[in-house]
C-alpha cells in the first residue's frame, strides 16, 4: 500500500528505481516537479498583465507552473542540521555571559571619580569662605617654635552682620565695636591636646607691639591690665603677642568667631547635646536651664557660653562650661552623620566659616586639625583646664607664674601635661 499522497512514489515519482527524489537523503539534487494540487492560473484577458505568484524565500517569483518546492511552514535544515532563518542569514547565536568583574570594576572607579570631585569641590568651596584677616607677621619678639601646633582660639561678642531682632533674641546688647568674650590657647600635641582658658580678667602686662594699622611701634610702658583690653586697643595681632609676651608660649594659628556665626553652627547642626550637672538661670546672658541631659539650639548654646553672673567663681567657672560645650559641638559634629549629610555638612560648614577670621597662613587643614583637637579632648585623651591662677590684683586674676612656666614647657617638648589649675 502506498502511504504518499497522489502522485508521490516511493522513486520520486517517475518510476526511476534509483531513489532520486528523495530529498537531501540521495546523492543527487532532486529534480522540479509538477504537483497536481497547483493550478496553472488561466490566461489573462487580451493586453492584460499575467497576475503574480506570491514572493516566496526561493528568490524571485516563480514561473507558472513551477513549484520550487518551499513553501510556508516548511522546517529548513542545512547539511548540520542546524535552522537556517530566511535568506541565508546565519542564526543567532547567544552573547556571551556579562563580565560583572570589569562591571564592578568601571562602576568603582566612577564612584571614585564622583567622590573625588565632590570632595575637591566643596575643599575650594570652603577655602574660599574663610576669613585670612589675621596677620601675624606683623607680632613681634616672638618665642621660639615648639613641637606642638598651638592655637588662639577667640569667641568675640562682634554683632556682625546680626539684625535688632537677632540681638534681642540673643541677649548680646547693641554695644559697637567687638570684645574678646573668650579666650583659649589650644595644643595639639602628640603626647595629647590641652585646651587651656585664659579668663578675660586675666592681669596682664602690655608689651612693645607694633600697630596692626598704623604700623607703628608703641614701646613698653609697664602697663598692667585685663587681658580683653589688648584685644580692643588693636586687635588680634596686639592680643596674640599679650599672650606671648606673659606667657612664653608661641602661638601658630588665630581663630575668632563672633556671636551669630556661633548661635548658627549650632542650629545647622541640629542642636548640640549637654549634660548640665547643675541648673542655673542669668537675666543677662538668658540663660535659663535645668539640670539634665537635653539639646541646646544656637539661642541656648550662647546663653549657656556666656553665663558668668550665676557662678560664685564668675568668669572661671564659664571658661570651664566654655571648654565643655566646644568639646562636644566638635565632637557631634564629626559624627558620620554630619560628615556624609550634605544637608547638614554644607550649612554647619557655611554657617561657621562666614563668621570665622583666622590668620593668613590658616589652612583647611590647620582647620581640621584644630577641630579634632578639641574632639579628642572631650574623648578623654586630652586635658581640659584654667591657666593656673594664685590670686588678684585690683580685681584682676593673677597668673601662678611657676605652673605657667611648667606648663608651657611641657607644651613646648610635647610632653604629658601634669600642670592643674588647683
């Protein structure tokens, strides 16, 4: 029985014994053939056009009559029996697998690049805010080097740039002019950071000094004072070389904040956090607090600095709540939190460096180092202290002349500071 359709044989349909017609199994390509399921299409009326065979994959259209043999649906297979898509076109093959090594690799050298110029950008950024008004080339007779970086670090009661509003708000007054309303040597030494206070009411003795604006030399008269007197008879280069003078102490760097640029840092920041051992309240500095764990604004921050009035030991007791409160902004400050927080960094960085007047040969760097100076201290790895007095004068706090002379020399070698201020 013959399973092929009609007019298929089982030798290609034309009796020929030697198995042509089958397909790709002879050795021999198979010939055309005339299928009888086609119709010859009939002529087309006089002067008319013969209608097209369909296009199909074979090429060209195909003569009537003529089946080349490929038609839809029909499975293609080459000699290695592979698919061949239409047209000859090779198949598809798989891409290969994705390299994420070298994927890794290009995106950590473009988040490098990104962190990179961030960190460039906003260091010219912050270069470009500070104040250099300071020039301590013009101090005179100065001590010698020592091993540590020293710093005079001044809080100032300058109204700069502070609205009527802002002063009431503040409790800062409407005086003129600027006053040193605290001072503090800061040494960043290897054998650790000392942070003394040199109360404002310190006596002191006026030394030679050349004038920072007029440039002229004013000799040594023997006149003894307060030591925020030099400060506003000329200045920061008169104050730096006071301390010099009194204390044999070099100082490298100069920093000086006034009220708003403090009151600000201190918002930007989100607040600072404090332990008050003690509650106290002053009508002249606002200051009104409770004893307690609680977060200061910028309004109670500068209260809490400035508060004298309330304490039996006045101004040493407000230098001290001065060295806590700056250890422990410096400390929440260089929290990971602020550090990687554009939202915080940027504003507590602007709110800061508008107000801040150092020396010409300030850095960002000496910046820096100073700033984590004073964290370190509230670390525990520095000490904390009043420059060591033994009585008054007039009012005036008297400097122990022999701790003084121990204690900077100790700064001086870099060695372990013992000196107390008891």
């Amino acid at each position: 029985m013959n399973d092929w359709p009609d007019g298929w044989t089982d030798n290609g349909g034309n009796g020929d014994a030697r198995g042509y017609g089958r397909g790709s199994a002879g050795d021999r390509p198979e010939g055309a053939r005339v299928m009888r399921h086609v119709q010859r299409p009939a002529a087309p009326p006089h002067g008319g056009v013969p209608p097209q065979q369909p296009r199909g994959y074979d090429q060209g259209y195909a003569e009537p009559g003529y089946d080349s043999g490929y038609n839809t649906g029909q499975v293609y297979r080459g000699a290695s029996g592979g698919g061949v898509p239409p047209q000859g076109r090779p198949p598809r093959q798989p891409g290969p697998a994705p390299d994420w090594r070298r994927r890794l690799k290009i995106g950590s050298i473009v988040v490098l690049v990104a962190v990179l110029g961030t960190t460039i950008g906003t260091y010219f950024w912050a270069d470009s805010k500070v104040r250099r008004e300071v020039d301590l080339s013009k101090v005179i007779e100065r001590p010698a080097e020592g091993d540590c970086t020293t710093y005079l670090i001044v809080g100032s009661d300058s109204r700069e740039g502070m609205t009527a509003e802002e002063k009431k708000k503040l409790h800062t007054g409407d005086a003129a002019g600027k006053r040193t309303d605290s001072m503090m040597i800061l040494a960043a030494c290897g054998s650790g950071n000392t942070m003394v206070s040199l109360p404002r009411d310190s006596d002191v003795e006026i030394p030679s000094f050349i004038g920072s604006e007029s440039g002229k030399k004013f000799p040594n008269q023997g006149r003894r004072t307060k030591l925020n007197a030099a400060y506003a008879e000329d200045g920061p280069e008169l104050l730096v070389r006071t301390v010099e003078h009194n204390t044999g102490l070099r100082i490298d760097h100069y920093a000086e904040i006034g009220f708003a640029g403090f009151a600000n840092i201190v918002d930007a920041l989100g607040g600072v956090e404090m332990n008050i051992e003690k509650g106290f309240e002053d009508k002249k500095s606002g200051a009104d607090f409770e004893a307690g764990k609680q977060t200061l604004d910028g309004e109670q921050a500068l209260a809490f600095v400035r508060t004298r009035y309330a304490f039996a030991e006045s101004d040493l007791a407000r230098t001290r709540n001065q060295q806590k409160f700056l250890s422990a902004l410096a400390s929440q400050a260089a929290t990971p939190g602020t550090i990687l927080n554009p939202f915080k960094l940027y504003p507590t960085l602007g709110a800061g460096l508008d107000t801040l007047i150092v020396d010409k040969e300030m850095s960002l760097l000496d910046l820096g180092e100073m700033f984590f100076a004073m964290k370190g201290i509230s670390g525990g790895d520095g000490t904390s202290m009043n420059m060591p007095t033994s009585g008054s004068r007039g009012g005036n706090l008297v400097w122990d002349k022999a701790k003084v002379q121990q204690l900077v020399k100790q700064i001086q070698n870099d060695e372990k500071v013992t000196v107390t201020d008891k």
